[in-house]
C-alpha cells in the first residue's frame, strides 16, 4: 500500500507544470526511499528524471514498490482541483488500478477526495551512468529562463559557450541574431561582506571610546566595575568578528551542488571555536574550519537562504565547452524556475546537456541531446 502526504499541493502543481509538455504518460515508481519519475519525450531527444523524497513528505508510507502509470494531462487536471495550499495525501492500494487523491484544507473543514484511473506502461528505466561534465554553471533560474525564452523568439537553435570569460548564449536567426554574455560573479558576495565589516568596525569603535571615557570619570570610585564591563564588550567583538570570518569562507562556496550529511559536525566545530579563549587564536581557526564539511554544512542547512541571496553565475571548468541545442526544449526545461531559484547547467563536449533544479524535497533534471552538424 502507498500513502504520501504532501504540505502542500503547490509542489505537485509547480511539478506537473513542468513536465506536462515534454512527456504525456509515465510511471511514478514508488519504493520505500520515495517516489521517482523517469521518461522521455516523443522524439527520444529529452530525458526528465524527478525525485520526490520520503523524508520530504508529512507522511509516507510504502509497503513494496509500486508503479503508477498516469496520464500527466489528467492528473494536472485533478491537481489542478487543489488550493496552494491545501495538505494532498495520495493513497493507492497494491496492484490498484485507481490513485486515491485527497485535499484538506488548512483553516477549513473541506476534504475533497478524487480518484483517477491508472494505465499500465511499459517502461524501462534507464541507467543514467555518473559522468564527470568538463563545465558546471550555476545561475538564477529566472534568468536563464529568460534568456532562453528570449532567444527562441529569433531562432530555434542556441550555441552555449561557457569559457573563462563566462557562459555565451549566441543564436542565429534568419532575420535576427542574438548573443549574450554573463560573466562570473563569485567576488560580489565578499565585496558586500567587506562593506558590512567596515561598518561592524567603525560601531565597535564608538562602544570603546565611550567606554574608556566612562572609566576616566570614575576611575577611583567604580573603576573595577568598568574594567569588567569593557572586557565583556571586547569578547562580544570577538565574536562578532569571529562570525564574519566564518561567514566569508562558506559564502565563496556556496555554489557547490551536492549538499553535505556533515552539518553536525560543522557545528560541534564552530562550538568548540566558542569554547576557546585568545581572539588571535580565533582568527586563525577560523579559515582553517573552513574546509569542506563547513562549506557543505551551510549549503545543506541554509539553502534556502543562499537561494534568496543567490543573484549571480558561478562557473567551475575543466575546459572551454561549446555545444548547441534545441530553444524549444530549453524553454520547456526553464519553467521548473517555479520550484527553484536555481540553476544548474553540466556540460561535456558530445554529451548530452544536464539542467538541474533542486528543492527542498528533491530534484527534476532534465537532458537534453546537443544538435550536431548544426552551424
């Protein structure tokens, strides 16, 4: 028996938005780790692969594995009945030839039950081997959706040129051409924390001056008191600094991919940081703690708020890499920019092009098969 409860229908929505396009039926395969998607559009040019999470999910339960073979007009149409908001349980019995789906609303007493018909479909999942690509781009994902959406309005091809000069979009229309350049911006974050630590310095300042003024006036009556006091404010600086410095080492990685099971131990780190004493010795331990689990630790704890600040391209290569693909199914791929501020393009020269968006519960990545011969 298979019974997921989602928070939210707005997932399911923003998920079948995205795929309804490119493939019109698929198997939904539910296992105990969660619930996966694998299918390729007509023409055998795009592949779609989804993962929803177990541990995403309110309530899960899986007792075997269980494929749901669904039409996706359909079912957007019955997710479609669904507020935004409303808690969605999908229920299916074994070898059930119906999905029980189930709307509750959050501050109401409405329960809304649909049952939808399901299709045997033969598929065979395919092995997506792990590939090593020469380039990875990560950029705002409403910016490439732009790009690409603007660039299909001159052409139908476009040529993705990511060098150290950055990542080049270039199509050639018959009565138009387009091409755009976006550079790398990794040093913009370090640029705003150096404006901020400038103004901690400049009110750390003002707190020792007025302090020592305060401690001449009574010198010979409370004089003791006022060391105390001024030794704790040091200590608050300290730390304030210490936090800054941490803060610089994790956001010039804050564009790595894959997030890190290390969180906790990134924290007994940064505890035990706090434990000692020397601000010297501090400042020191602070790069050195910035090594990967640190790094990985932030991207898997905050990722949502490295999303919010996320605002430019970061590029890792190899080499240079230059292939070109079909604008029609790049616009396809840029609509999943609903379930991620992010985006992630890998790339390898004669290797088909994987775009990638994360979330909270999972990922939806696409490849896409470069033109050839295609000038």
């Amino acid at each position: 028996m298979l019974e997921a409860k989602l928070s939210e229908a707005g997932l399911l929505k923003r998920l079948l938005d995205a795929v309804k396009e490119l493939i019109s039926d698929a198997n939904f395969d539910c296992n105990e780790e969660g619930i996966t998607l694998q299918a390729m559009d007509n023409s055998h040019v795009a592949l779609v692969a989804v993962k929803l999470e177990a541990a995403g999910f309110k309530r899960y339960r899986c007792d075997r594995p269980i494929p749901l073979g669904v039409n996706v007009a359909s079912l957007t149409k019955v997710v479609k009945c669904a507020k935004d908001d409303d808690i969605t349980t999908l229920k299916a019995a074994d070898d059930a030839d119906v999905l029980t789906l189930t709307y509750e609303g959050k501050n109401s007493d409405r329960i809304a039950e649909y049952e939808m018909k399901l299709m045997d479909i033969d598929a065979d999942t395919l092995g997506i081997p792990d590939t090593e690509y020469d380039a990875s781009v990560t950029m705002p994902s409403a910016e490439f959706a732009r790009i690409v959406r603007d660039l299909s309005n001159l052409g139908e091809s476009v040529k993705i040129e990511v060098s150290k000069e950055g990542i080049r979009f270039v199509t050639d229309g018959e009565s138009a051409n387009g091409n755009i350049l976006i550079k790398q911006s990794a040093e913009a974050p370090s640029k705003k924390k150096g404006s901020s630590s400038k103004r901690k310095d400049d009110d750390d300042d003002e707190p020792e001056d007025e302090e020592g003024a305060s401690g001449d006036e009574v010198d010979d009556g409370e004089g003791g008191k006022k060391k105390i006091k001024k030794e704790k404010v040091k200590k608050e600086e300290n730390g304030d600094s210490d936090v800054e410095m941490n803060g610089e080492d994790e956001d010039e990685d804050a564009g790595e991919f894959k997030p890190s099971k290390k969180e906790k131990g990134s924290d007994d780190e940064d505890e035990d940081e706090d434990e000692d004493s020397g601000s010297s010795k501090k400042r020191k331990k602070a790069p050195g703690k910035s090594g990967k689990p640190a790094k990985k630790a932030k991207k898997d704890a905050e990722s949502d708020d490295d999303d919010d600040d996320f605002d430019g391209v970061r590029i890792e290569m190899n080499q240079a890499v230059t292939l070109t693909f079909s604008l029609k199914y790049l616009v396809n791929f840029s609509k999943s920019s609903a379930l991620s501020k992010k985006v992630q393009l890998m790339m390898s020269n004669d290797v088909p092009l994987l775009v990638s968006y994360g979330f909270n519960q999972g990922h939806i990545r696409y490849y896409l098969a470069p033109k050839i011969g295609d000038d």
